[in-house]
C-alpha cells in the first residue's frame, strides 16, 4: 500500500504520523513510505533518518496525497489540507468531530474514508489510541495550571503542595478516565488536597481504593457538587470524555461568580467541544484567556507540547492498526476487527459512526 505522512501544519504541532522506526516496519512488509520533507525535524526525526530505512521523500503536502492511499496523520486537517481529500484517500488520525461540525461537513464533501483514533476501542471498554495523549494532557493539565496560577501570569499567586507542613491549594479534577488519574497522580506527588469528582460511583471506589493515605475528597457528581466544590479551588481541571460525543458543560458560566479571582481551569476536553461552558479553543502561541477573573487554560493540542514523547508513545499505540489497515486493505481491516470499525467516522459522503452522527444531528439543532 502507499502511505503517506504530511508535515503537521497545526499551531505548534511538531509531532509526526510515523517515526522513522515505525515507518521502517511498513517498509520491510513491502509498503511503499511517502514522508513530507521535514515533517520530523522538529523533534529530530531528519529526512536522512526516513530515507535510511527506505521511505521516500517528497516536498510538500499535495505530493504527499497525491502518492498515497492511506494518510496518517496526528490532528485534524487543517483548511488548506481539505483540497487534497478526495474518495480515493483513507485518513487516520484524530478527527474529534463531534465537537467541530465545519471541519465534519467539509470532510463529508470531500468524499474521503475518515477513520479517526479517539473512537477506536478495545474488548475491555477502553480507547486505545486515545489512551497515550490522555495520559500526557492529564499530567500536563497539572503543570500548565500549575504554572498559571503564578501571579506573572495573572493567576492567584498560589503555590500547589505542601511547604514546612502548610496546605497550599486545592484542585478539582472533573473526570476520571485516563487523563483524570493522570492529573491526580501529579496531584499525589505534589501532597495536594484534591476533590475528585465523577459520575460512576464504582470508578470513584476503584481509586478510593488505589489512593489511601491521601487527601484526595472522592466526590460523586452533580452540579451542586461541582459548584460546590471549584468555588474553593484553586485549580480546576476538566477531564470529561464521552465515546464520539460532545463533551458536556459540567461548569456553567454562572459558576464562576462564586469562583476565586485568579483561579484558573484547565479543559483538557476542549477538543471534544469542552467541558466548561466559557471555554474557548486556544493555542499554544496564545494559550489562556480571562473570564470573569479566571484564567483559561483551552489549547486543544495539548500533548504538542512534548512532541518527542508523544510521538512516540502514539507510534506505539497506532502501528498495530496501521499494519492491518496496510496488511490487509482498509475494508477487510475494518472488517475483520469490530474495535478499528468503531474508528471509522465518514465514509462515502455520509457519516457512519453512530455517536458521531447523534453528536453533529444534536448540534446542528441547537
């Protein structure tokens, strides 16, 4: 099969489709690598090291689509990539449609086969591809509020942790799913009181269970609750997923009148819609805005952050299915494994995951 891997032209996005190591193994199975030049020079992957192990390089993005049959990507295609889709292209990457209905009609005309990795699942009931970003956005969610919440950056001044035995701070963690623990155990390692709020009784009891000897505040929730609970915090992180859905608004904006000045929340499911009825998408050129005296901290590329780790950690993830997807041809790849079909979102001009579908119907008549 023909594989092609453009530049990632998102803002500040320096993570790549394949690393030079993953594209050796396609390579060796007799596909043909197409790479864009310089796609992964920001994190030192060098158009050398691809033509190393035998991929080609081509100069820009329309050669790249128009040598291959299958793309992979890491984020959605931007505008200027929307030219080259046509119904002989497959696209696998993370799409998030459910909260972007411009870029989901958009790529419904352009006829092409959209499988999209946030919606692929597994035997287990969990998101294999959108696991590793999950976990990277979680700890940096803690980080990044970390570092707002500084006063230089118009934040309350708050330290998060302990300092000769003071309590500094408290943060709410809304969601806890992958990303959830992951904010938590930075939480954890940093002796910070934590309210942890969520819907399943049953998860909360896993992780009661998982995090004794903490003070962590093990929350069900429930808009008292979370209103309750961020008016006291210093931090507040939204950690909310639902399979090919919107991302519900569990923070209204009136919650905020009751909020500290200063405070800042973090909506790690900004790609999804987001979780927090005042979030906004940013970038990491420009990464936070204030409403009513809170900081938000809403870039939807989080893990682009720390390039090299997540490319890597998603090359892990996604190689499997790209194999199979190469191995195999995409439709008896699709076929032959319930959990990768799950991932198709758009095929032949409609779209065909049914969540995916209710997501974009629901928004279309509000």
């Amino acid at each position: 099969m023909k594989i092609g891997v453009p530049k990632e032209i998102k803002n500040n996005e320096n993570r790549v489709g394949l690393t030079p190591e993953a594209a050796a193994s396609l390579v060796e199975h007799g596909h043909s690598v197409f790479i864009e030049s310089s796609s992964g020079s920001g994190i030192g992957f060098f158009d050398q090291d691809y033509m190393n192990v035998g991929c080609q390089i081509l100069a820009g993005a329309r050669e790249i689509y128009d040598s291959s049959e299958l793309i992979i990507k890491v984020k959605e295609p931007m505008e200027s990539e929307i030219e080259y889709l046509d119904a002989s292209k497959t696209l696998f990457t993370y799409l998030h449609l459910a909260g972007n209905p411009i870029l989901a009609e958009k790529l419904i005309n352009s006829g092409v086969k959209g499988i999209a990795y946030e919606t692929v699942t597994s035997s287990d009931g969990s998101f294999p591809l959108l696991a590793p970003m999950s976990a990277i956005a979680g700890q940096i969610g803690f980080n990044v509020g970390n570092y707002f919440l500084l006063k230089q950056n118009q934040g309350r001044g708050v330290l998060l942790g302990s300092l000769d035995g003071m309590n500094l701070g408290l943060v709410t963690i809304i969601g806890c799913g992958v990303a959830g623990e992951e904010a938590l155990k930075k939480a954890v390692q940093n002796n910070v009181e934590v309210n942890l709020i969520d819907l399943s009784e049953e998860r909360l009891d896993q992780l009661k269970e998982k995090y004794q000897n903490h003070k962590i505040n093990f929350i069900h929730s429930t808009p008292e609750s979370i209103h309750s609970s961020i008016k006291e915090s210093d931090l507040v992180l939204g950690c909310v997923y639902s399979l090919g859905k919107n991302a519900p608004k569990v923070v209204s904006d009136a919650m905020l009148d009751s909020m500290k000045p200063g405070s800042v929340m973090v909506d790690i499911s900004i790609d999804q819609g987001g979780c927090f009825e005042t979030s906004s998408p940013t970038t990491h050129d420009a990464p936070t805005f204030i409403h009513k005296d809170i900081v938000h901290y809403c870039v939807t590329n989080m893990p682009g952050a720390v390039p090299l780790t997540a490319t890597n950690a998603l090359n892990r993830a996604t190689l499997k299915y790209i194999h199979d997807l190469a191995n195999k041809g995409i439709d008896a790849a699709l076929s032959d494994d319930e959990h990768l079909m799950n991932g198709l979102n758009i095929q032949d001009g409609v779209v065909v995951n049914t969540l995916v579908k209710e997501a974009l119907d629901e928004l279309k008549h509000q």
